[in-house]
C-alpha cells in the first residue's frame, strides 16, 4: 500500500481507497493508514459522483441560510486573517499531533469557523460524525460532563483508529464545578479524544484547564480583512452598497465579522441603496452628524438651550445616552482640544456611562454630562 498523503479535495472518496495509489480521503485517513480494506476499482467513480451530489445539496440548502452561515469558511485556508494560527494548527495535523485547543477573544473573530474548518480537514465531509458540539444554549454543568462528554470521550468510532474532538464552544460560561470535572477527563481520555475550547474571556477559564491546552487569541479583524469579505459577499449577493455605507459598516463591525454580515443583510433586506444613513438606521445608532450637533451645542450653547434639544434629538430618533455617549467619544478625537479639557471630558464620559451601567437615572446622568462639557469648556479658556 502507498505511504499515506495529505487531503483529497471534497469530491474524493469517503469510505477509503478506491485502488492501490489512490489518495486517501482526508487528513484523519491518512493519520491511521490501514483502517478499511482496497475497493473495487468502479467505486471511486461512485463515491466520487455520490459526494458532487451530496454538495449540490449543500449548496441548494444554504440558500436560505444567513449569511454568516452561508459564507463560514469551509477550510483553514479561508478563515479571514490569524494566517499565523491556522498555520500552525495545519502543522500539527500534517505532524498528527494535534494537541487540546484554547481559542480566546471577541466574537465574530473566526474562532468557531476555525474548529469547524479543522474538523472538516481531519475528517472530510462526514465529519460530524467523529465531534460532539456544546454550546452555552446546552446545560453545561457537572452532570454533562460527567455523563455525555465522559461518555463521548470513554468510546472510540467503529472501524477508526485516532481521535475524536469535543467542541466546547463559549466554554467561559460553564461552573467551576464543571471545569474542575472536565480537567480529569482531559487527561484521562487523550487517547480517544481532543478537546477545542473556545470562549471570549479566558479569564473565566481555570488556570488548570489553560495549562493543558495551547493557547490560541483571536484578535478583532483588521478593517481590510472585513471589506475584503464584505466585498465577496456584496458582490455575489448583487447588494448596492455605497462607498460611504461601506465606510459606516466597517467602523461598526468593530472588528466583528459576524456583526458585519448581519448588518449588511438587513441593510440589504430593507433597502435597495446601502449608503451611511441605512447603516446607523438599521443598527439603531446615532448617525455622526448627530453626534457632531449635540457636541456642538453642548459646548456652545447655554445649559437650557442645549438641554432641550438633546432631549428633543433623543425623543425624535429614539436614541439612548449610552449612545450618545459611545459616539461623543469618537468625535472628541476629531476635536482639538487643551490637555486639560480633554482628560476632565474623557474621565466624565467614563463615570456617566459607568453610572448609566447601574441603573442610573439618564436626566439627570445627561445633565451632570452638560455640566462636564461647560466644566471643560472653561478649563480650555485657562492659561495653564
């Protein structure tokens, strides 16, 4: 028999060698060369027309998916950005020592579209068979790790040799009684499987679950990765998207990919034009010239004057001061400003949304905020 070699393209077969040289049938094959008798020689083409079937179907179902679903990266190769660490998670699969897996940082990063694509290049299509997925919907105490992900782990796939994964998604939000249970089942059960912990805070991780894993963050995506996504996707999904409704998007995703797709589809949904003003519509924040007039007339306009049309602006466009507060941040960077000022305003900014955080009244949490700027607004008079 050949010597094993690297993953077959999807269309290749499922159930081992179609002959003596033919490849096998993705990356976990060929980590456990011998695992299925040689075929007769007709039943690649079989398998082979069976599997273009089966992603015909694939196709036709994401149809009615969103888009984030619709467009999740099917490889390693196409995960947006962190090239460094799938790279590296394609050398410990090529070497078939893949170790447990910690994959930490914001949402909308790639994180889960990493485990996904890596379960896809260990197992092939039929990779769902070989995973059990846990998300935060799903209990996630004591008892689910004693008994289904103990269970999962204790038992080995008929007729295969090597491992198994345990996807543990959002995992930050399991008890500490539970990450304590899990630590020994990592260790027992390494042989049969392969934890890929995921979460936002690796904080909220015991320190003894980390030092069993590598550790991988997922930082917020560069904006030119998002636009090069967005720009797939707007122009498969024949979307009408102005240059300034770009610019909007991607100061909104905040490095959040997911958000990006989201937003664009509704935009795309309720408008046939997606400029800057469908944007801050569809998400519900404050559009910047809005912004830029309620600083304005916070630092120019008597205390009642001002007052009045912040609360009117507020009434009008249904906004909320956590909002007005987030977008007067950014527009102070645009602001020449003393030193002085600026740091008495960002401080200020800060503890009034601290306040608004637990339950603050927002009158009056507005007000102490006019008093902040008219404050600030003096200071930058002084001569220091």
């Amino acid at each position: 028999m050949s010597e094993p070699m690297d993953i077959d393209p999807p269309t290749s077969s499922v159930n081992g060698n179609s002959n003596g040289n033919s490849k096998p049938s993705n990356a976990m094959t060929a980590l456990m060369a011998n695992s299925k008798g040689k075929g007769k020689a007709n039943e690649g083409e079989i398998e082979n027309k069976i599997l273009s079937d089966i992603e015909i179907k694939a196709l036709n179902d994401k149809e009615g998916l969103p888009w984030v679903e619709k467009y999740r990266p099917n490889t390693l190769d196409e995960v947006v950005s962190h090239q460094d660490i799938t790279s590296t998670i394609e050398k410990f699969i090529e070497a078939g020592r893949l170790p447990h897996l910690l994959l930490y940082g914001p949402p909308g990063t790639g994180k889960t579209s990493t485990v996904l694509a890596l379960a896809r290049r260990l197992y092939g299509p039929p990779y769902k068979k070989h995973i059990l997925e846990l998300n935060a919907s799903d209990d996630r105490g004591i008892d689910v790790v004693r008994e289904q992900i103990k269970n999962f782990a204790m038992t080995k796939v008929l007729f295969s040799k090597g491992f198994k994964l345990v996807i543990l998604d959002e995992a930050d939000m399991m008890t500490q009684a539970a990450q304590s249970a899990l630590r020994r089942v990592i260790e027992t059960h390494t042989k049969n499987v392969r934890f890929c912990i995921l979460c936002n805070y690796v904080n909220k991780i015991t320190p003894a679950i980390q030092s069993r894993c590598t550790r991988f963050r997922f930082s917020p995506l560069p904006q030119k990765e998002i636009q090069r996504k967005v720009d797939e996707v707007v122009e498969k999904e024949g979307v009408n998207l102005t240059e300034d409704g770009r610019e909007a998007l991607l100061k909104l995703s905040r490095g959040d990919m997911r958000r990006a797709l989201n937003v664009l589809q509704a935009c795309h949904a309720a408008y046939d034009t997606v400029d800057e003003t469908a944007v801050y519509n569809c998400t519900g924040n404050p559009h910047p010239k809005d912004i830029e007039r309620v600083v304005q007339s916070m630092m120019s306009d008597e205390f009642g004057t001002s007052y009045s049309l912040i609360t009117s602006l507020k009434v009008e466009k249904g906004l909320a001061l956590q909002d007005l507060i987030a977008g007067a941040y950014d527009f102070l960077d645009t602001v020449e400003l003393p030193k002085q000022s600026r740091i008495y305003l960002l401080d200020h900014l800060g503890s009034t949304e601290h306040r608004l955080s637990v339950g603050g009244n927002e009158k009056m949490q507005l007000t102490a905020l006019l008093g902040a700027f008219k404050v600030a607004v003096e200071l930058s008079q002084k001569k220091i």
